[in-house]
C-alpha cells in the first residue's frame, strides 16, 4: 500500500507501454507520493503523512487540521 495517498485516495493506474514497434506491455502509473511530516498545533503532536503532491498543494490551501479532519472521515488513522 506504498503508492496510495492519505488525503484524497490517489493510487496507481494501470495501462500500456507502447513501443516503437507497437507492441504493448502491462505498464503502471504511480502517484507522485512524498511522505510529509506536520505539526498539529491542536493536539500538540507532529504527524507524518503519505501525500501526492497534489495532496501537500491541497493541505496548503486549507490547512493541516482540517486536512486531518478529512482523513479522519475516510477511516484513516493518524
């Protein structure tokens, strides 16, 4: 479960390599995942996240708690 982001679910895709010749072999497309260490100001506690790199935009935009906040709702645990 390496290549799965925490916050919005990303995870591989599946597809073909097509070669010069075309001929096709099974390929993936990973997520572009980082892991992310947070400071969680209201249980006073860093937490370290599994993000895509969509996911760190996505955190900085609307902030780390209520990041968590959704994470949680997922079933997640943090």
């Amino acid at each position: 479960m390496s290549a799965h982001c925490q916050l919005t679910g990303a995870q591989p895709g599946f597809g073909n390599a097509i070669s010069h010749s075309h001929r096709r072999t099974s390929r993936r497309f990973d997520p572009n995942i980082q892991s992310k260490r947070y400071w969680l100001a209201g249980e006073g506690r860093h937490v370290r996240l599994k993000l895509s790199a969509k996911a760190i935009k996505t955190i900085d935009a609307i902030g780390v708690e209520a990041a968590v906040a959704r994470i949680r709702a997922r079933g997640v645990k943090v």
